[in-house]
C-alpha cells in the first residue's frame, strides 16, 4: 500500500467543530418575524374576542366601558338568539350551500386539474392561465347576467340556485391549489400503477386522491369558509326570508335591533362559530398542505 492511498483511506480523527453562531442579521430576523407573527394574530383575535365577550355583556355596560371584561356575565343574548327557530333555519340554509358548493367545488376541481397536471397536450397551459384568471373575476361583476342566467333556469329563490354559482367562483382557487400537488406525484408511480393493470381512473381516485387529501382538505376547508360568508350572491338569489343564509340574518338581525348593541354582538359570535370550528378541526391537514407545498 503506497503512502498516498494510506492516506486517503486514513480515519479522519479530528473533532467535530462546534456549529457556528449564528450572525447578527439571523439575530435580528427572528426576533422581528416573531414580531410580525404576533401583531398579525392579534389583528385578527382581538376583535373576534372583543365580539364574542361582548355577547356577554348589556348594551349600557358597552356604552359605559367599551374595553372591558363582562361583570357580571349575561347569557341571556345567546340563550334568546339559540332558541329562535329563524336562527337555526339559516344556519341550515348556510350549511347546506356550503356543503353542496365545497363537494362540487372540490370534486369537478379535482377532476379539471388532472389532465392540467399529469397531461401534455396542445393549450395545457393557455387553459389553465384561464382558470387563474378566475381568480380575478368578482363577483359584483356577474351579477347581473347570473341574476338573468338563474330567473331563466327557474333557481332564484332556492339554495341550489347560490351554491351552484359559489361551486363555480371556487374551480379557480381549487385548480390553483391543487396542481402543484398532483403534478408533484412522481411519474415512475402512475407506471408502475398502469403496469399492474390500473386504469387512468383507477390511478386518479385509489393512488393520486389519497396522497393530495392534505390539499383536498385545504380548499374544501376554503371553498366551505367563503361560502358560509358569503354575502352578495345570497343577496341577490334569495328573496324569501325562509331562504336566507346567516350573513343576510346577521345583517337583517343588525337592521332591526340596532339600539341592542350586545344581541348584535352575540348573534354575529354565533354566526362566525361554525366555519371557526371546522378551521380548528382541519387545521393539521392545511398546516400539512403547505408544508408538502414548500417542500415540493
């Protein structure tokens, strides 16, 4: 063995060097995005703790002292507004086009991103700029043609008539989200899925759907939120009182009783607690989502 190749093949015997301190900008950059992080949570908890302990509270004891804890509580604003009968019917209204608009939204996305994802074919890419373009289009603009579009096919006035459209304004945000992730999925797979004598089909609901459900879970999470809160189309499809959704019963509740400061107050807490308790239950899998998203 020659000295060289005793060399090379010599044991490095030196110890392991001590990690490097980190710098100062590193030193500064994490305490100012902590920073960051907290005033943007607290832009956004302070007034939903201000709504929902102002439930708690009579409207002269809001008139006294704006900023302050309920002494001593009042549950009577949510016992009144959780048992009217009118509550509990928009809620329902609320859930049902939420519902019916997330399963549409996120099924036909799903399936309008699969061939944007996994195929080439001529005007792949022009076809699904036309869908981000969808992002851009509000819905004030096609008020007026959906209004004309939903009278003709006899739909004003029913909760299909809402969630048919608002399944349609979140297709955009679906197929936005959800290409990455499938196109993401390793191509060696789907061979290996054809080879042992799956389908196309086959390969899309059993192999692609279960390994993108963190991100099928993001935008039925979105697509359920938006349209819970949704506020113009309902306006402008539903007439009926029976019909209303709770962002019009909010408003119309707002209307009616605006000398009782505190009703207000419990009847808009109530009304954001739904969509707040499913964001609490999917919260791991959008957190997931995007962690696969910035991993990709």
């Amino acid at each position: 063995m020659t000295a060289s190749t005793a060399t090379a093949t010599r044991p490095d015997l030196r110890p392991p060097q001590p990690p490097r301190p980190p710098g100062w900008r590193e030193r500064l950059t994490r305490p100012v995005t902590y920073a960051v992080a907290l005033a943007i949570a607290a832009l956004v908890i302070v007034p939903l703790v201000y709504v929902v302990l102002g439930g708690f509270r009579t409207t002269g004891q809001i008139a006294a002292t704006p900023v302050a804890l309920p002494h001593p509580w009042i549950v009577g604003n949510y016992t009144e507004i959780l048992r009217s009968p009118t509550f509990w019917r928009q809620v329902s209204n609320s859930a049902v086009i939420a519902t019916v608009a997330t399963v549409l939204a996120v099924a036909f996305g799903a399936l309008a991103t699969y061939p944007l994802a996994r195929y080439s074919f001529r005007g792949r890419e022009a076809l699904y700029t036309l869908f981000t373009l969808g992002l851009l289009f509000p819905v004030g603009v096609a008020a007026l043609p959906l209004y004309l579009l939903l009278r003709q096919a006899n739909l004003l006035d029913t909760l299909l008539g809402v969630a048919l459209p608002e399944a349609a304004f979140g297709l955009p945000m679906t197929v936005v989200i959800l290409r990455p992730f499938m196109r993401a999925v390793p191509a060696e797979l789907e061979d290996a899925a054809v080879m042992d004598g799956c389908s196309r089909w086959g390969f899309f609901w059993r192999v692609l759907t279960p390994l993108i459900r963190p991100a099928l879970a993001t935008v039925g999470v979105l697509t359920f939120v938006g349209s819970w809160n949704a506020f113009l189309l309902p306006l402008l499809v539903l007439s009926d009182q029976n019909s209303w959704t709770i962002p019009l019963g909010v408003a119309n509740y707002t209307s009616t009783y605006t000398q009782d400061t505190a009703k207000i107050l419990a009847y808009t807490a109530l009304s954001m607690l739904p969509a707040l308790t499913l964001f609490a239950f999917a919260e791991r899998r959008i957190i997931a989502s995007f962690t696969g998203a910035l991993k990709g």
